[in-house]
C-alpha cells in the first residue's frame, strides 16, 4: 500500500510527518532554498509569504527533526557541522498565545507573562535537541552533569533539579511551564495569577542555554543555533513585540529565523527603549511567493514536485524528474494548428450556416444600426452591409474570421469608411493564408490571439480552455499549493468521470475544466482576508475581475491578456489603498515589483496583478501582459469610497470599446449623462 494513496491530497506542511516532509522534498536547483533561508547566518531573517507559498514546508525542512533523517543514520553531529547549524522549530500556534490577554490581568503583566513563558518553551526545545543530536556522544557523556549544574545559574532563584540529567532538566522546564499554564487558565475563573513568580530574566534563558551547552560541547563551536520560529502571524503585535527584542539584543551562537504570512508582522517595535528593528540592519526580509515567482527555475521545481508526489503514490517512476513530455503527456490537451483550426473546431460542428455564426449576427446588427443613424462612412444601406460582412467572414477559419471581424472594429472606432477598410482586411486575409505579408494580422495574432480564442469560446457558450500542466504551473504562480490543490481536483473530477487518472489515458478535457473552476472557486474563498475589511475586500477583487473581464470581452479590446492595473498611490484615498494592501496580504492581488512608469510625472506608480488562481473563475488570461492605467476615480469606484459609481465608471470605459465607440458625458458627481449621439470618440489602441 503506498504511503500516499492520492498523490495530491496533502497541501499542507501541518498535515505531514517528518518522514513525509522528508520524503517528498523538492529544492529550487543548485540548493536555492538553503540559500533563500540561510540558516547559517547570523543575521536574523523574517520570512514572509502567502498562504501556501511552502513557508512552513522549508522551515521545518531545515529544522533539527528532519537534520537527523538526512543524516541517514550517520553520526549526527558530524552532520550538523557540516550544515553550519543546529535548526530550534518551533510554532507559535503551540503557545496557545490567545490565553495571555485580559482576565483582570494588565497588558504589563501579561507581556511579561509571555515572555517568560516563551523563554521557558524555547530552553526546553535546546535540551530536547541537543540532548537527542548528543546522545551517546563523549562529549555529552563527560559534560552532562556540569552542563545541569550549571542551568541554575540562568534563573533568578534556585531551580531544583531532582534528576542531574538532561530528561531530568527537561522534566523541570516542563514543571515550571506546567505551573504557568495553570495559573494563566485558572485566572479566567478567579480574576487572579495567584502565587505565579517569574523565575529567570528576560531572555536570559534563550540566549544562556545555548551558550551554556556551548561551552562543555566543543562540537558545537562554530555552529549557529537558529531558533525556527514559525506561525509568527499568530502572536498578538505586543508578542512580537518581546521575539523583535530577542532579535535586536540576540547574542552568540543564536540567530532567528521568523515565518509569517504575509499581513502577520505586524510591528518592528521592540521592549529595548522603544527601539524598532530597521530592515538591513537588525533582521533581513524574504517575501517566498515572490521570490519563487521570479525564480528563473521555478517551472523546474514545480515539475519535480509533482513527479516526486506521483513517485510516492506507486504510479510509475521516473528516469528523470524533468521529464517534461511525459509528464505533459498526463493531461489531454488542443494541439495547435494553422491559424487555429483544431481550437476552433467545433464552430463548424455547432454552426453548419456561416452567417449565423455569433460575432457575424452581432456585427451584422451593430452595422444595421449604425446605417440609420448614417453614422459611420460607408454604411449606408443594407446591400453595403452585407458587403461589408462578405469581406470579413472566413469559413473555413473562423479564428481568421474573428481576427477580421476585431481588425474592422479597430478602424470603425477610428472613424474609418467601413466598406473600404473590410475590402483590405478581406485582402491582407488572403495573403496571409497565402503566406505573404499582413502586419496587421501578424500583430493580432502575436498579441490578442488569446483573447480573441477567449471571445470565440464564450460567444459560441462554450466553457474556457485551461488545460496541461504547465497552465496549472502558471496558475499557482510562485504558490506550491495552489498548484497541489489544481491537481487534487482534477485528478479527483477525473475519478469522478470513470477515468483512471495517471495510469491509461490522459486526464479529459472535461475533469481538467472542471477540477480547475473548482480549484479556483476554493481559492476565492479561502483567501478570504481576516477582520472587518473581509467582505470588503472580496467584493473589490471581484469588482477588479470583472472590470478586467468586460474589458476583456468588448469589441475591441485595448490591451492584450489584461490582468494587470496600475494606478498613482497618491491620488487615492487611504480607504483604497488599505483594501488593495489587504487584497495582496492575502494573495488574491500579486504586487509587481517593478512598478509601472507615470508617463505623466515620470515617476513609478504601484501596479499589480489579478492572481492567476482567480482567472478562471471569471474567464481571464492566465499571461500577464497589457495593463491597463486606472484613474483615482477607477481606483476609488473599485476599491475605496465610490464603490457606488462602479457601473457608471465600467460603463464610460466600455463605451469606448464597444460599437458604436462613443463616449459619454459625465453629469455632476461623475456620473454618466446623455445619449449614443454625443463626444464621438475615436477608440484607443
């Protein structure tokens, strides 16, 4: 029986034992993880990523319980000094941190409550690492006793230790944590600490234990003791606040490393004369989503995870975790043809009349209209509307057919005469089937072919194409389990359908659509942010989203696989900008590191991008290509204090993108006023 019967079920770190962390460990080539996280160092680090992003994943990996698997049974200490260091996990969920607040206790207390606690917890996992690293070892053998002799010496009144060994030491660490705990759960009932007495200084413990063993094991000379302090998000700004100051004021051999997502460091504040930590200076920063974003290799690394995931599951093995074809091969996907003819396959098989195909009757109408109002030249009647539709149509490819029908509404929103520019559009078409020059459908087809693919899917009512694995890797973009929980669904809606996934043939078209739309929905609700701002915060993205969509599915879209905005932090409103900073703390906005350029004051400007979890939800491009300005009017309807002016802001904007390309005047107070007869605007490009 394998030890993982459904490859993708597991995606949490949590949800692993060691041995399985071990197991299924995949590192970023050329070691990039213990780069990332280097544990050696002295310097501090905080690391931050999204939920998902492997945070927990990679610090328990490098933690002590998993140094001892990868020693293979050798001599542990060996081992640890080749590594540089001794890894300390702990999670700061195991604190319990919500007990140390109220109760009829002041905030003094409690912070001093915590701390000592803290302290406590953190010597305890010393002696347990270390004793287990030192077991049967010379150097243990012979500075043991010493070593518990001299632990009392860390607190401020006598330890009684029964046993004078390290089980002993632990047992009264445990003792003295024991008594804590029922003082601070017993003050709920009586409003009192009773007789509890802090027993050490502040971080003396922390720094004194290490030393100590330091001192009498002269194996660990040179190797850094890094505390892996992990779930840091769960501790209150005042707890973070004693951990900063064990940052500031750490000491020899002791360095921290601190994984939060991404909302949950919430201060630099320190106890140390009301000091903060500087970034560069008392601690570095990692954001891991983003660094694995950016990875040049990440699409090698995600490869080798579901390889290793589907090797533990007894499917089949592989000579080479690369092996991109077969792993390719898994899924089922549209070979591309010339001028798309097997994407658009089954426009002949649903529409066996051309004419009736729906981009041909929306134009046909959209002209007819236009001709009694003698709007655009060259429409005048009814026999130089159908001329107009016999030039652009294209039977026998209806890609081509929709790439004509968006080059004639680019020239009708520049006020071209219509019947002249559909003549060259029906002539530039031939040449290009005839392998000649046609720059303009070159360009459509080097920039909108996605989205013209998109608009022929939905025009025909047929659901969105995101098939293969590399469309999963780019999904989960830089987030390892968004691209486990892709898998999970599909593989689970392809068991649902009869199929036998990774085994016979590939996964169907069918179970990847809709493992993904569910895969999708999950993350929609799971990045749900925490707080007040929740509901605020999801209805804003889905505004983006479909902001992003109409636009997407206009009649002449002006940017190409628009996922992406930008917008001038200082003309906005605080309101907006905390929303948008919500919406990236929880991943469902990816922020753009590089910025975007302000044509106007030539400066750079925040951008972002829609994460590409969502897009299938609401039928977008997974690239990011175009991006599109928002106004602070924009940014406000979407995001801030006018979300009330949404449909009036979306409806100016589409109004320029749809036949018959005119713009509205705006009233007072922003919104929308007049008829399809005013301002005729040319359409941008």
């Amino acid at each position: 029986m394998p030890e993982i019967e459904q490859p993708f079920d597991i995606t949490k770190a949590v949800d692993f034992t060691d041995a399985q962390i071990a197991a299924t460990w995949v590192d970023l080539p050329d070691g990039g993880f213990f780069q990332l996280l280097n544990p050696r160092s002295p310097m501090p680090l905080m690391l931050l990523g999204g939920k998902g992003s492997g945070r927990t994943h990679l610090m328990r990996y490098y933690a002590y319980a998993l140094q001892k698997i990868r020693s293979e049974k050798r001599d542990v200490v060996a081992f640890l000094q080749a590594q540089g260091y001794v890894g300390i996990y702990m999670r700061c969920e195991g604190l319990n941190a919500g007990r140390f607040f109220g109760k009829g206790q002041s905030a003094e207390a409690w912070a001093t409550i915590f701390a000592y606690y803290m302290d406590l917890w953190l010597a305890q996992l010393v002696v347990q690492t270390l004793g287990d690293a030192f077991r049967g070892h010379d150097e243990l053998l012979k500075s043991e006793a010493a070593i518990v002799g001299e632990v009392p010496t860390l607190f401020d009144e006598d330890l009684r230790v029964d046993d004078p060994t390290l089980e002993g030491l632990v047992k009264a660490f445990t003792a003295l944590r024991r008594e804590v705990d029922l003082a601070v759960n017993n003050a709920a009932l009586t409003r009192s600490l009773g007789d509890l007495r802090i027993r050490s200084t502040r971080g003396r413990l922390v720094f004194g234990m290490p030393r100590l063993f330091a001192k009498h094991l002269p194996a660990l000379a040179n190797l850094q003791i890094a505390y892996l302090i992990d779930e840091f998000e769960n501790l209150t700004e005042d707890q973070q606040q004693y951990v900063n100051t064990l940052i500031r004021e750490k000491e020899p051999p002791c360095t921290f490393k601190v994984g939060a997502r991404l909302y949950g460091f919430r201060t630099q504040r320190t106890f140390s004369a009301g000091e903060k930590n500087r970034l560069g200076s008392e601690y570095e920063q990692i954001h891991l989503d983003e660094q694995l974003r950016l990875h040049p290799h990440y699409d090698v690394f995600a490869r080798q995870l579901v390889a290793r995931r589907l090797q533990r599951a007894g499917y089949f093995k592989f000579d080479s975790p690369t092996e991109n074809e077969r792993l390719d091969a898994l899924f089922e996907t549209i070979p591309s043809t010339e001028f798309e003819r097997e994407q658009a396959k089954f426009v002949d098989e649903n529409y066996k009349n051309p004419e009736e195909r729906p981009w041909l009757v929306t134009l046909r109408r959209q002209l007819l209209e236009a001709a009694e109002r003698k709007d655009p030249i060259g429409v005048t009647s009814d026999l130089e509307v159908d001329r107009i539709l016999k030039a652009v149509a294209c039977i026998e490819y209806p890609f081509l057919e929709k790439v004509n029908v968006f080059l004639l509404y680019q020239d009708w929103s520049r006020g071209r005469n219509l019947l002249d520019a559909a003549i060259e559009i029906d002539s530039a078409c031939r040449a290009l089937q005839a392998g000649k020059d046609a720059d303009r459908h070159k360009h459509v087809l080097g920039h909108f072919k996605g989205d013209l693919l998109a608009q022929l899917l939905r025009d025909t009512r047929q659901q969105q194409r995101y098939l293969g694995l590399q469309t999963f890797i780019d999904m989960s973009s830089g987030i390892p389990r968004h691209l486990l929980i892709v898998l999970k669904f599909v593989h689970r809606w392809s068991l649902f359908q009869g199929e036998r996934p990774f085994e016979a043939k590939p996964i169907s078209i069918t179970a990847q659509t809709a493992g993904v739309l569910q895969a999708s929905s999950w993350f929609f609700e799971d990045a749900r942010a925490i707080g007040s701002d929740a509901e605020l915060v999801q209805a804003s993205v889905e505004r983006m989203a479909n902001f992003f969509h109409q636009l997407r599915y206009s009649d002449k879209p002006v940017e190409s696989s628009l996922t992406t905005f930008s917008f001038s932090e200082a003309a906005v409103s605080e309101q907006a900008r905390k929303t948008i900073q919500n919406a990236h703390d929880t991943s469902l906005l990816l922020r753009v590191i590089s910025g975007a350029k302000d044509r106007n004051r030539e400066g750079v400007v925040a951008k972002y991008q829609l994460n590409p979890m969502l897009c299938p939800r609401f039928d977008l491009s997974l690239s990011r290509r175009g991006t599109i300005a928002l106004s602070s009017e924009e940014v406000e309807a979407i995001f801030g204090t006018q979300r009330e002016n949404f449909d009036s802001i979306l409806g100016e904007r589409l109004v320029r993108m749809n036949a018959p390309f005119r713009r509205r005047a705006r009233g007072k107070g922003g919104s929308p006023q007049g008829g399809e007869g005013q301002n005729v605007l040319p359409g941008l490009e």
